[in-house]
C-alpha cells in the first residue's frame, strides 16, 4: 500500500488543505504511480487492470470471478457493447449484506452495518423548498410490523438478515423469480432498503419511486414498466398510506381513489399487491390482490434461511428513471456488477469511506442518491442512516441535529440546503450544544429530552453535496461555519451512470467553485465540436471517451437501442455526450456551467446559466435566480434574470443596478441580463434542479411537458403571464 501525498494550495486564497489524517491509500500494484494524474490517465488507458484493481482492493464478493478478461472493448467506433469481467458471477444483495462471521455490529448500538431511520411526516413541497412544518415529531420503528421500539433505534445484522429473509419469501410465494421488478413507492426508510436487498437477493430488479411524486408521477414511471418488454410480473407498491397521505395534501385525493387510479393506470398483465404496514387503512376493491406488508411476509410459515442468487455481472438490478422535465421519464436498466463496482470505488477511493464510517445523505427514493447510499453498506464494517422529512423541521438545522447525534461521518445534502442554512445564519461550529435540542437521543428516558451539550460534529470527516452547482460562498461558509478540517466534495454525475463524473479527492486540495477531479476510470474532458478535442482552461460538452461499467445496460422499451443512442451519442457512437457545460482549468479542477440545452446564446455567444448564479446568489437580497433567453424577432436571445428575493428586500432600480454591476465586474457584458424580474419562486424537479427549459417554453407559450416531474409546476403560471405580457406568448395551459 502507498498513499498519496497532498499538493500544497500555495497563495490561493479559495483553496483548503486537508489534513493528512484523511489520506487515501490504493493497491500496491500501483506504488510506481506517485502523482494523481498518473494514477487517473493510468486508469482510463488501462481499462480492464484498473478496474480489476478496484474490485480486489474494494472486495467485491464474487460467486465466481470467472476466467474471462476483466474488460473485453466494444467494437471499433463505439462506446455500447463492452463486456465486464467475463464469465463472473455475484449477487448484488449479498455484497451489501454484512458477513455471517462479522459479529462486530452484534456487539454494540454504535456498530457497523446498522441502519438508523429518522421519519418525520411533512409533505413533499416542505422536504424539497425548506418550509418550517408544524405537524409533531414522530419516530418510527424500524420493525416491519409496526411495534413500538426505542427512538432512533438501529437495525442489526442478524434482524436485518432476518427481514430481508422474511421479505425475499414473501416475493418467492407471491411468484417472484429472478429478472422479475420489484417495484416501491416508498419513504427513504429501513423498509425500502429491505426490499431492495430482498428483491435483489433472488435477482429480481428494483425500482422505486419517491410518495411525492404524486399519482401522475408514478404512473409516468412504473406504467411504463411492461412485463413484455422487461418480463415483470410483479409490481409490488410498498406502505401505500404513506402515499396516500401526501396526495390527500397535494390533489384531495383520497386512498382508494388513488388506489383505483394506480390500478387502472398500470399495464394489464402487471399483479398489483398493495401493502402497508399499518392496520387503520385497507384498500377498497378497486385495489386488486391488496394485502398488508405483515401478512405479505407471514404468508407460507417461517421463512427458509437468506439465500443468494449467483448471477451474470450485468444482470439487472436497478431501473431507473431520468427526471422527465423533457418528456416522459426515460427507464433505464443498470446492471449489479457495474453499478456495486462504480459505486464501491466511489465511496471507498474518492469519499474515504471504511470500516466503523456512518454515512447520511438527504435523499428520497425517487433521486440516484438514495441507491449511492444504500451502497455505503457494501463497504466492510460501514452504516449509514436513513432520514425521512424535511431538514427543516423543527428548524433549519435538524439535518446537522441527525449528524451529531448518531456520529455521522459523512454527511450529504443539496446546495440549497447549505444556502438555506447559511441564509439563515446558521453556524455549527459555534452552536454545537444548541443544534441537538428538540430530538430525542438514544437512551433518552421515555424516549425524548435533550441531547447532551457534549454532541458536536466530531465525527464528520466528509461533507457531500449534490443536484446542482455548488457556489464558492457555499465553500467559504463551510469552511468558516460548520468546521475547519472537513472534507468538502461537490460531486456530479446522473441517474444515467447512477454514480459520478467528477468528485471528490481526499488527496487534493478543495479549491472554493469547482469540484476537484474527474473520477477515476472517467475519460473526462470538455468537448470542443469546433476543434474536435477535449479543450483546458475553455468550456466545452461534458463527454467520456471510453467506457466504464455503470452505463445503462439498456433502456425499457427500446428494442433497437434508438432511445438510449439518441439520449447519449446522437453526434456518434464514439464518446458519451451527458448534456452538461463544464470547464477544466489546468490543475484538472472542473465547474459546471449549467445544463447544455440550458445554455444561453446571446450574440452567438454560449454562456452557462450556473456562472450567472454563483456571482447574483452571492448577494444576500437573492434567495434564488434562474436565467433564460428570451426569443427576439431579429433571431437572437436576450439574458432575462428572474430572481426570488429574500424576506424584507424588494427589486427596486438600485437593486437591478448592483445585480447587473455584479454580473458585470466579475463576468463580461454579455453575461449582463437585459431584465431582471421579480418572481414569488423557481421551479425545482423533485431532485433539487432548476428547469430552465420548462420556464423557456412557458415564457415562450409552448407546452411545458410532464409537470408531474416538479416539485412546484404552479409556478409556471407567472412566468407564462410574463410571456403574454412581453408578447412572447399568447399564454398556454399545462
């Protein structure tokens, strides 16, 4: 083993050095390797020895690792058709399971490869914007039969075994075989991930959606689940009452309507088993082969002990779906060797997680982030903890409160989250003893009082954030707010690779605005069409230029290929086009500049959306900002800026002026917008991404497909009543 020695910042004030005690160390196999650069351009020119080096060092539990090649390349031209590790075999479940000999998490509370789960009951429009929620706390048992247990309780390996067994048969008698979906609407809790781990054990697919996304949004996604095309028989829709209490909120639905709309709306050969873990609600006949989770699992007696399907390394064991805000969700297929062998070496090698960590991101089912999770438990000895409801209640800083209380190591969450937080005032870092008040804490009598003052954030080592650009007034308040010595990684990637481009390094410095490295095994760079080449130090198309084993399998529904080579490689089959503009500066550094189709074009000129955001969220009259172009009759676009101002400012003409000196002094005139606007809030889909297309159509009076994937479609309207007003739009409806 070596580790990797960290480069010094030198004079750039914007640049944090980590302390040595969170160095990375690698495979011995590569001690020749002494500088990160060599070790990525080693690991995207040497594709197959790279990845087999991850699997040993990340301990992948093979079935049989076969005697193939680990990396056989796709045909000349193409980046479709590579075949990852030849002949292996392994089962997905088992490798996120913890060993039957490890008895460490036997031992005590505190132990690895426990679950803890906090569950508070807000609705999705509090979870997903911030808002304070009045309803009380409540602390869920993990126990699938609903029994009273001790709050914040954790799942240890032999009841988590035990569950995941009792689940797995239940799948077995209602049918469920290997490549058959299991499907969940379910609440980020224990319970999702014990499906997930059974459905998987037996080499069934799982699929989940988040309960806010509301009728309509389910519906987008699981209907298009067809048992023809995927060989689903089975759609399993766990703890309906969760979803049935949010759309009550959102639509005025009532159960067994929505019940009736699920079933109606669901293909015809699906079986549709509605379960919740609750005895005060039963679905009306309208709900067919409808039972309860408690009954689901105790059918057919005491079940065998857990077992573990040896299968193909691109076997199915995710699908999931792309956000929608273009049109109907795209479903893709990811398979269990690629995404536990990316996710492994994404966590391990560039979040420096290992035994005894605990990781707790903020995440609903519906997002990427909840699977990228869940593999926190393939890592030896490691936990994470499972948070349900809003990071704001019963004020903004609950997220931090989860953090310190449980010892969390690694923590995750939104840049909004940390906006929300520095907008607020919040700091950690001087209000240790205050950020555990109001939850209860393990061995509370009674099950509540406060935490002790002593809780702090001792524990944290690393802090994710996700969903969209993180700004450089995001950096200094962390580094300045929360803690000093932490680990700060803005990472990005997608729900189609279900893991990351760019991330994290523990072994260089953070620089303030941009995220620190391309990830190992990701060809990265910023595409010039013009030139024909990856470009330094100039923006450019976010491509990869060799293939790596978390691309998606296939896509549902596609069975000529033509949805998921349009989706990625409609300018060739040779580099994985992702839609994002991005620049990489010499130090190998990388900043997003917004989505590719968001890109504005004034003059001939591209510009990214998120460099208008870092420098107008920066002032603290800004809650929020979205930029588009406006359509001119000369063929051209103007900049237009709407900014959400925060409580007790006002959009007066002093107020324009600085935002447009702003933008001006720290960017060129061609980034200065032609209007400002006030608007009462931006639209979000349901993973904390700004929709500049959306608004684009609706100032433009075209029709803004799939609202169902925002989390506040009602916002449209103004933007729509604007684009009459400038006579853009002669208004349209959803």
């Amino acid at each position: 083993m070596v580790a990797f020695s960290r480069r010094i910042c030198g004079g750039d004030p914007d640049c944090r050095q980590l302390p040595p005690t969170a160095t990375q160390r690698v495979p011995a196999l590569l001690q020749d390797l002494s500088k990160w650069e060599d070790l990525h351009a080693w690991s995207v020119h040497s594709t197959g020895p790279f990845w087999s080096a991850v699997a040993d060092y990340c301990g992948v539990r093979w079935a049989d690792k076969g005697t193939g090649r680990a990396y056989i390349p796709p045909p000349a031209g193409s980046m479709r058709g590579a075949t990852w590790f030849e002949g292996s075999r392994l089962n997905f479940a088992e490798n996120l399971m913890p060993r039957a000999d490890d008895d460490r998490a036997q031992r005590t509370l505190e132990a690895p490869h426990a679950i803890a789960e906090y569950h508070f009951p807000p609705t999705c429009h509090e979870a997903k914007r911030m808002h304070l929620s009045p309803p009380p706390l409540r602390i869920h048992s993990l126990s699938l039969h609903s029994s009273i247990m001790p709050p914040l309780p954790l799942l240890h390996p032999p009841p988590l075994a035990n569950q995941v067994a009792l689940c797995a048969h239940g799948l077995r008698k209602a049918g469920v075989r290997a490549g058959d979906c299991v499907a969940g609407v379910v609440a980020n809790s224990a319970e999702a991930l014990v499906c997930m781990l059974a459905a998987t054990s037996m080499g069934a697919v799982w699929s989940s959606c988040s309960p806010d996304f509301g009728v309509a949004g389910v519906v987008d996604r699981l209907g298009q689940v067809n048992p023809k095309v995927s060989n689903c028989v089975e759609l399993l829709v766990v703890a309906p009452l969760r979803i049935h209490v949010v759309l009550r909120s959102v639509d005025g639905a009532t159960p067994e309507s929505c019940c009736s709309h699920a079933c109606r709306s669901a293909p015809p050969a699906a079986d549709i088993k509605v379960t919740n873990a609750t005895e005060d609600w039963r679905p009306s006949s309208a709900a067919r082969s409808a039972t309860s989770y408690a009954d689901f699992v105790s059918a057919g007696g005491p079940p065998p002990p857990l077992q573990f399907a040896p299968l193909p390394f691109d076997h199915p064991v995710y699908i999931m779906f792309s956000s929608g805000t273009t049109g109907l969700p795209k479903c893709m297929v990811h398979g269990a060797g690629g995404t536990l062998l990316h996710q492994k070496k994404e966590l391990m090698l560039h979040c420096d997680m290992h035994a005894g960590d605990r990781m707790l991101f903020y995440t609903t089912t519906g997002w990427m982030m909840w699977n990228w999770l869940a593999a926190g438990l393939s890592v030896e000895g490691a936990s994470i903890v499972t948070y349900d409801g809003s990071p704001a209640y019963p004020d903004i800083s609950a997220l931090w409160s989860a953090a310190s209380l449980h010892k969390v190591t690694h923590l995750g969450a939104s840049p909004k989250y940390f906006g929300a937080c520095m907008a607020a005032g919040l700091a950690p870092i001087d209000s240790l003893a205050l950020l555990t008040q109001g939850l209860p804490t393990q061995g509370a009598q009674g099950g509540s009082g406060l935490a002790n003052a002593k809780d702090d954030l001792s524990a944290l080592r690393v802090l994710l954030s996700t969903g969209s650009p993180l700004l450089p007034s995001h950096y200094k308040w962390v580094y300045s707010s929360v803690k000093r010595d932490v680990f700060l990684a803005s990472i990005s990637g997608g729900t189609d690779i279900i893991g990351c481009f760019m991330l994290g390094n523990p072994n260089l410095p953070v620089h303030a605005g941009e995220i620190q490295c391309a990830g190992l095994g990701m060809d990265v760079c910023a595409y010039d069409d013009g030139a024909r080449r990856g470009v330094v130090g100039a923006k450019g198309e976010l491509v990869c230029r060799t293939p790596f084993p978390s691309m998606p399998t296939r896509f549902l529904n596609d069975p000529q290929g033509l949805k998921y080579r349009d989706a990625y490689f409609a300018q060739g089959e040779d580099m994985w086009r992702h839609g994002d503009f991005i620049e990489v500066n010499e130090r190998g550094g990388v900043v997003v500049h917004g989505r590719s189709d968001a890109t504005l074009n004034p003059g001939g000129v591209r510009i990214g959306t998120a460099e208008i955001y870092r420098q107008v969220e920066t002032l603290p009259a800004i809650a929020d900002s979205l930029a588009i172009g406006r359509r001119t009759s000369a063929g051209d676009v103007d900049v237009v800026l709407f900014v959400k101002m925060a409580d007790g400012h006002v959009l007066d003409e002093d107020m324009v002026k600085l935002i447009k000196t702003t933008i001006r002094a720290r960017l060129t005139p061609r980034h200065v917008p032609r209007d400002v606007v006030r608007v009462a809030d931006v639209p979000y889909t349901r993973s904390g991404k700004k929709v500049e297309v959306a608004v684009t159509r609706a100032v433009h009076g075209e029709k803004v497909t799939n609202v169902s994937a925002l989390v506040n479609p009602e916002c449209l309207d103004e933007y729509r009543q604007l684009g009459v007003q400038w006579g853009t739009a002669a208004g349209s409806k959803l």
